[in-house]
C-alpha cells in the first residue's frame, strides 16, 4: 500500500509532469507511449494490427482546467478519429471525460463529448469511457446516460476496487463494458483497500458480465486471472466473440501475443503523446510489477535507459532539485 501510494503520489506531482514532458524520451517513454504524435501513433497501431490485435487510442491527457486546453484535446480526438477511418485501422478510441472539460463546466463537456461521439458514430468508431476517481465517477456516468440517448457507440470502465461496482455493472449490462481493477487512491468507506478483495471482486464482475452482459473487455495482465477466464468461458460456453482480453502498450508483448495466436480477440490500450507521466506512475500503483516487465523489456532490445520507465520517477526528483537549486 505505502508503494501504491507512493507512485500515486508521483502522478499528481506537476513539475514531474512538466519535467516528464521534457524529458520522456530519455526516460524510457517510448517502452509505454507508442509515440508522441498521430503519424507514430498510427504506426505502432498498425504494427499491432499486423500481429492481429486491436487496439484502443488513448490522446494522454486529463484533469484539464481550462477551456481553451479542453477544446485542444476535443479537436486533437477528432483527428484520431479521422486518421482511424482514414488508414482503415482496427482500432476505437478511449477517452477521459477531465480531458474535455468535466472540471471546468459539465455542459461544456457534454458538447465537447457530443461532437467526438457523433463524429466516431459516423464512421461506426466506438468510444470508450475510462473512469477516474470517484468525484468523477457519478458525473461521468450522467454523461454517458445523456449521449446513449442518441448514439449507441459508447461504452465505459468497471473498477473493481468500489463497492458498488457490483451495481453499476447490473446497470450498465447492455453496453460494452471493460473491467479493470482500480487506479487511483480510494477512501476505505468506497472501495476495497485489500489486494485479494479487489481480485475476488474483480473476477465476480467479469463473471457477471460475460454472462449476462453485451461485450466485455477483460483488462488485465495477470495470467492467473487470465487462465480463470480461459476455464470459466470453455465450462460456460461463451463464444470468443463476446469478450476480449486488453492490456497496456508495451507490457507483457509476449503474452499479447499468445493470445492472439491462441484465437483470443486482443486489445491494447495505446497512450501516444507527450503528457505521459501520470498515466504510467498510475499503472506502477495499480500494479508495482509492472516495473519490472517494462525495464526487462527495455534491456531485452538492449536500450541504453538504464533506469527503465519506472525508475524514471528517481530521476525525475533528482532533476527537480537541481532545478530548484
């Protein structure tokens, strides 16, 4: 927990941010941003592609507070959008609604989401909302209410850490869901603090909604829990068309690939863009291991970031002293 906190910390932390900007490709970026512009982007996307795996594009980016920087990214989606239709990629978009102005004015960010649903519902492109922390929880929710009304392309994330995850899986059983286990520092009154709770509860969700549900996107790079799905969707009959397992860019390749190979719909959440920092020290909270894959990677095709991406957060707070000094 001190560990997750930790990196959780480092995420909200700005001048790392800003340092990060600065300085991510010489700390290993390129391990977990597949890029830094659309032309890179769509480049590894079709790499992946190639190997028979989807992908899911995420503009980095989130917590923006003001307009003018919201509408940048508003535009900055649409033009994924168009570069999805454009090079025929197997590909959709995921989102964050903080990115596009949530924080600033809810119907501001309504019309912002508006435009890119309608845009992707042009060109049969679905749009997934990701879920952040639980201020934005209730709200994101409201948004994704609103615009269902017209447009059938949309779908979210379950985390598995809340407690009433349970209740909003029920609820939102006819869209395509994606179930993750939970990013962000919770208080002990929402969500589960324990790391055996959180994966009971994980796997109970994933369960439900392949069962009972539209399309689920299984997120995770445990292969324990991968192997539990593998078994509880032979035993129940469930087609392969029904789900899908995702993982993150440049983590566990070689298991990406195996289930690609295996017959498995594959999935994988490509970040591209500079503001990459948060999101990476996020996914080390969620998931300290992860550390290690990304530096074994980077020393398998014998780079020279000695520190990898996760020990670039060191780094980071030694380049802000000296800043400071």
């Amino acid at each position: 927990m001190l560990l997750k906190n930790f990196f959780i910390g480092l995420s909200q932390n700005q001048l790392l941010n800003s340092l990060a900007k600065k300085y991510g490709t010489r700390l290993g970026a390129q391990s977990v941003v597949a890029g830094t512009n659309m032309e890179e982007m769509i480049q590894s996307v079709k790499e992946l592609n190639a190997q028979g795996i989807s992908a899911t594009i995420d503009n980095l980016g989130e917590f923006v507070s003001e307009k003018k920087e919201a509408t940048e990214a508003k535009e900055q989606i649409i033009d994924v959008i168009e570069a999805i239709h454009e090079n025929n990629v197997d590909a959709h978009i995921s989102l964050k609604p903080t990115q596009l102005g949530l924080d600033i004015d809810y119907n501001f960010c309504f019309d912002n989401l508006k435009e890119i649903v309608t845009k992707a519902d042009q060109y049969e492109i679905f749009i997934n909302f990701d879920m952040e922390d639980y201020d934005h929880l209730q709200p994101s929710f409201d948004l994704i209410d609103e615009l269902s009304k017209e447009h059938n392309n949309i779908g979210t994330v379950i985390q598995s850490y809340f407690f009433e995850s349970e209740a909003n899986i029920k609820k939102y059983k006819d869209y395509r869901l994606r179930i993750v286990k939970g990013a962000y520092k919770e208080s002990e009154n929402l969500a589960y603090q324990d790391k055996q709770d959180i994966d009971h509860n994980f796997i109970q969700l994933i369960e439900y909604h392949l069962l009972n549900g539209k399309f689920t996107s299984i997120a995770t790079h445990d292969h324990h829990i991968i192997n539990h799905v593998k078994q509880f969707v032979k035993d129940n009959n469930i087609a392969k068309d029904k789900f899908e397992f995702q993982m993150l860019y440049g983590f566990r390749k070689d298991l990406q690939l195996q289930l690609a190979n295996e017959g498995y719909n594959f999935c994988t959440y490509v970040p591209f863009g500079s503001d990459w920092y948060g999101y990476f020290m996020r996914r080390l909270a969620e998931r300290p291991q992860n550390i290690n894959l990304v530096v074994r990677q980077a020393f398998n095709k014998k780079t020279n970031t000695v520190i990898g991406v996760g020990i670039g957060a060191f780094l980071l707070g030694r380049l802000s002293k000296k800043i400071n000094r």
